[in-house]
C-alpha cells in the first residue's frame, strides 16, 4: 500500500493494519491465556527503548539528502538485543517496533539468549549507487554506534540490506572503536567473521518446520503444489529449497510487479535469473500473467508469504485453498485473517516459527565470532533442524493443550519465558 493509498483509507482501518498495533493485541491475547501481572504485561506491550536519527549523505551528484532512521529495542531481559536493518522507501516507525517485539518473541521461541530490536532507515536502495549505499550505511552506525556492540545490540541483514550493508557497517563500527569487532553485526561475508550457511537460514529454517507440520497433517510435499508470495531472498531461497529439500512443485511465484502462473512447475533458479535480469518474474517464458491477488486463491497445497506485512487480510482469508501457510515473512496475516483460517482448518506456521531460522543463525555466527572457531555448514544445518524441530514440537504441543492456532501457541511460550525472566531479574 503507497503513501496515497493509506491516506484514502479510514482512520479505524489503518489503526487495525498498523503493524505495532497487531503486535500489541496479539501480545494482549495471549497474555489473558498466562494471566500475566498487570506490570509485566505493561512492559511486555512496549519498547523498552528506542532512537530516532537523521543521517545526512553526500549524494553522487554533489548534493547532501537527509536520510530518517531508526532503531527500536523491544525487550533485553534475556540477552543483548538482535535484529535486522531494513532500508525501504515506506519505513516507519510503528512498523520498525513491531518488528522489535516479533524479534524478542522469536529469539525467546528458539530459546535464544537474546531480546528483540530492529532498525530501518527511509530510502529507496533501488534508486542509490553503491557509493550512496555504503555512505547511508556507515552513517547509521556513526551515529547509533555507542547503543550498539557484542553485548549491547547486533544489527543484522533484513529487507534490501544484504552482506555488503553489513560488511560496511561493521567496518564503521570498529573504525569508531578502534579495533576489529566482527561480531557487533551478523549476516557479514564469511570471509570478514560471517556464517556459512546465513544466506539461505531464514527459509532453511521455515522449509524443517514445514516439513513436520506436513508430517502431522499427513501431507506428502513429494509434487506438493507452492505458491510463493514476493521472491526477494526469502521467497527464492524458500521456493529452491521446497524443491531440493521436499520435492515441491511451484507452481505460482509474484513480485512487487505483478504474479506468473505455470501448473506444471517452475525452476526456481531460472525464474530469479530472469528477475535478475529483467527485474520482474513477470514476462517469464512459458507463464501465465495473473494478479497479485489472484495468487492467494490459487488451489495449491502450501502458500508460502514471502513479501511485507498485511498481505492475509479478513477480505482474501476466507479465499485461500492451501492446506499449510509458511509465514516466511514478518506479519503477513492480521489477526481478524488468523481466526479466519484456523476456523477453516488451515494450518498457519507463524512467522515468529517459521522464519526464525535468520537470527538462529545469526546466533550461531556471534557464538563463532566470541570463539573465533567457525563450524562447517553441514554442522550449521544439522543444528538449525534441531533447534526448529524442537520449537515446531514445544507450540504444537501447546496449540493441542489450549485449543488454539499456532501463532497464539507460540506468543504464549514466547510470552512465558520472557515474562518469567521479567520476575526473576525483578523488573517488576
């Protein structure tokens, strides 16, 4: 949704697809289910702190553009604060602190001794050199770099930041610092401190969770039909590793400019080079162009959510056939879309599960930089199974036990243990 479109819409309506708003109620929720103390409920609805920044960037044609940032941490009562950067043209605020609270729920969910935070910074990446980049880049962390660091917050990759972006920004940093600090962000090349396997982790981790849940629905994903929602990394590397992995089909894919449609399967691999190469899945030889809407009602198997917030509304729930939902990105469904399709026996694997595998990794590559021993990505790859596996298992479980859909399961044992941390450190 651009700027004109939200404000052609209704206050009450925009007010129900804030992002930070869905956060808070799904917060609220579940926290009537653990009959939170008022106290503890209050700080778990809220930001514990967060930092606005201008960052002014010397363009190419000589001119200085001003750039807003920011860098919200939600909850560190568990460990130091970890979460992405996202440069993108719509950032805001409010979108920025959901992300916040959905990390400190994820890094709880995994059982990771890490809280919750997220960055953003205002731009459009698609209409900036690389030289704009690394300035904008280094910018942010010169003026963020006394709120981060190793045991303070570790900023990652998320949406048009990538290895590179982080790769600046830790050179910045330990510049500033004056010696080497590989581990103040993760998602860096593996040649300066980063981790094998932290490329494709985020839909690694989703396509193990997929696996057990077509498993306790009795579905066999060997032909299994996909539909992916946006193919940035998270939706190639998801789409790649259904069919190595699993033996998918995809059968649909949709970018930012529109959705193609094959029934009798795409190759992942040859639709991203065309992207690549025309900037659009749309055109790809063979296909039929459809709408991005169209994509949600197609009658396949499994639906994989790959692209931006709010893209499962109350209006398209009632309309999707899949079996499975694979939330690989972050809050794609509201929750008037969640009651929906857990009324019509559609099994959601929420985002905070399903895409965890990103900061899992991450984990593991500041466990890596603290040791300076790196592990083989057979090694990575067998511990991300084990560790979504077990996280898949612990809010099915509780899903059974409450009678309810897996994304308040799993806000349930996220909340718990954050919330029991809270009274232990006698925050309250």
């Amino acid at each position: 949704m651009d700027v004109k479109e939200m404000k052609s819409q209704p206050l009450d309506l925009l007010e129900q697809q804030n992002p930070f708003t869905i956060a808070q109620k799904q917060c609220d929720k579940c926290a009537l289910y653990l009959e939170l103390d008022p106290g503890i409920h209050q700080i778990l609805r809220v930001p514990r702190r967060e930092i606005h920044i201008n960052i002014p960037v010397r363009m190419d044609d000589g001119s200085t553009k001003v750039f807003q940032g920011f860098r919200v941490i939600h909850n560190d009562v568990l460990g130091p604060a970890k979460g992405g950067i996202r440069f993108h043209p719509h950032e805001t605020i409010d979108t920025v602190r959901a992300l916040a609270a959905w990390m400190t729920w994820k890094c709880s969910l995994l059982n990771l001794p890490l809280g919750g935070g997220k960055g953003g910074v205002v731009c459009n990446p698609k209409e900036m050199s690389q030289g704009e980049l690394e300035r904008l880049s280094r910018g942010y962390v010169a003026q963020l770099w006394e709120f981060i660091g190793p045991e303070k917050d570790i900023p990652a990759p998320d949406v048009y930041t990538n290895p590179q972006v982080m790769a600046w920004m830790m050179d910045e940093y330990s510049k500033i610092v004056g010696r080497n600090q590989f581990g103040v962000i993760t998602g860096k090349p593996p040649l300066i401190g980063g981790s094998l396997g932290r490329g494709d982790a985020t839909a690694r981790g989703g396509i193990f969770v997929l696996r057990e849940a077509a498993g306790i629905r009795g579905m066999n994903l060997q032909g299994a039909t996909v539909a992916v929602q946006g193919y940035g990394n998270a939706g190639y590397h998801a789409a790649q590793l259904a069919v190595e992995l699993l033996g998918c089909k995809i059968v649909a894919i949709s970018d930012s400019s529109g959705a193609i449609l094959n029934a009798r399967g795409l190759d992942p691999q040859k639709v991203h080079a065309y992207k690549a190469k025309n900037g659009s899945v749309v055109g790809y030889p063979g296909t039929q162009s459809i709408s991005s809407d169209a994509l949600f009602e197609l009658d396949v198997d499994v639906l994989f959510p790959c692209a931006l917030e709010n893209a499962i509304t109350e209006k398209n729930a009632p309309s999707i056939k899949a079996s499975i939902i694979a939330e690989f990105s972050n809050g794609p469904t509201t929750p008037e879309a969640d009651e929906i399709l857990y009324e019509r026996g559609v099994h959601v694997l929420p985002d905070f599960l399903c895409n965890a595998g990103g900061v899992t990794v991450s984990y593991f590559e500041m466990v890596q930089n603290y040791n300076l021993l790196y592990w083989e990505e057979e090694e990575i790859h067998a511990r991300l199974d084990r560790k979504m596996t077990k996280a898949y298992d612990t809010v099915l479980d509780v899903s059974l036990k409450y009678q309810v859909n897996m994304r308040r399961a799993a806000y349930i044992v996220a909340l718990k243990r954050v919330a029991d941390a809270v009274k232990l450190r006698g925050w309250v």
